[in-house]
C-alpha cells in the first residue's frame, strides 16, 4: 500500500463516540441538542437568582420543601443560565432557598447558554402550571392509602399531604357533565380591578399580568392614555 506525501492513512477503529456524548446539531443550535442539557456542579455562592421569577413561597411552604430535600436530596436540579458567566437561576428559586437554609454550599444544577429573552421565556414555562397537567381523579384516595403505607419517620417530614388532599377534595380537577336549566342560572356579579402603571413596568410585570388573564373566567380590556 503506498501513502501520499502528508496523507494520513486511514484507521481500522470505527469512529465511536464517548459514552453519554450528545449528538451534533446544525446551525443556531450547535451548541444544543434536545434532550441533553449541560450538567454542571456549582457553589450556592456562584448562583444568582433571577429579579423577575413569577412564582413566590411562605415560610411554612418552604420548611416543607426543605424537609423533603434533607430526607431525599435535591432531586429536581436547579436550571441556570451560563450564557457570559451570568449563571442566572432560571428555574429552582424555591430548591435554591431550601438548599442555603440546609447549609448546602454546592449542587448539582442544570445549564443553558441562552439569551435573556430566551431564559424569561424558559422562566415562565417551568412555572406555568397550564403546560405541567393536573391530577387525576381519585387522587384523595390514592393519598390515603400511601399514608397508611408509610413509616411513622416518613409522614413526620411534613410535607402538606394533608392540606393537598382537602384541596383535591374540595376541588377535584375530573370530568364531569353538568346538568342545569337555563331558569336556574342566577345572575352574579363581576368584581373590576383597574390597574395602572407606568409603560416601563410592563416588562417587570408582564409575567403576572400573563399568569392572571390566563386564569378560566378572568376577562380584561387593555387601554393607554
């Protein structure tokens, strides 16, 4: 076999890809690929928690997640945006908060490398609860029966089961098909908030003022002056 001058010869190895390495993409994404996010450990101090995250919690909500995460860890990592060395926390602001209360000092988080435009609109989708199903029914039963399953240690953790189940209970998300008569229908009304501000907050706001018009029943009528 003769070889050409700065010719490499051609290697029998089949050309295989380390193990767990995500496949290449083209164009605007190369650096993306579905269903691979960049994995990344992080100290608690390197992480910066988003101004405009929609989603807030109490401090007996908080306990709870936190006594969740003492017994099983932090299951659910946190998603941060790399993009220029910001590592801005998109989704995990309330796993963010629990972890320092446990005196974590690093963990495990999620990454993107994406534009603040993007990482807003992956803000609102992983707390949008329109995108994320509901339960289904008989879930109070379900309840009651893991309770009655678990170990006295386990249903110590507190973790609101019960107050879940009473609001299943009271607002059980099932089909149903609603018998009525028009006659019966009485007339009921509409509580009107008007709500001003100065065209510059609307970016500030524009995440809750989505999440509220989104709600079934909430109307509302849009006007400048």
């Amino acid at each position: 076999m003769s070889i050409r001058k700065n010719q490499k010869p051609k290697s029998d190895k089949p050309n295989i890809k380390p193990p767990g390495q995500a496949p290449q993409t083209t164009g605007r994404n190369k650096s993306k690929s579905i269903g691979f996010p960049g994995i990344k450990k992080f100290k608690l101090s390197q992480l910066k928690p988003s101004e405009y995250n929609p989603r807030i919690i109490d401090n007996e909500t908080l306990q709870s997640l936190t006594n969740s995460i003492s017994h099983f860890g932090c299951v659910e990592p946190i998603v941060v945006n790399i993009r220029n060395g910001s590592n801005i926390i998109i989704g995990g602001h309330q796993r963010y908060q629990a972890l320092r209360q446990l005196g974590v000092k690093e963990c495990i988080c999620m990454t993107v490398d994406c534009s603040k435009a993007e990482e807003k609109l992956l803000n609102l989708t992983l707390n949008n609860p329109k995108i994320q199903g509901r339960f289904i029914g008989g879930l109070e039963f379900y309840i009651d029966e893991l309770k009655k399953e678990l170990p006295e240690y386990l249903r110590q953790l507190d973790l609101q089961i019960d107050q879940l189940q009473k609001e299943i209970a009271i607002n059980p998300e099932q089909n149903v098909t609603l018998d009525y008569k028009e006659e019966k229908i009485k007339p009921y009304q509409k509580t009107h908030v008007l709500i001003s501000f100065d065209p510059e907050k609307l970016v500030d706001i524009l995440s809750h003022l989505e999440a509220i018009i989104r709600e079934p029943g909430i109307e509302y009528e849009q006007s400048s002056n």
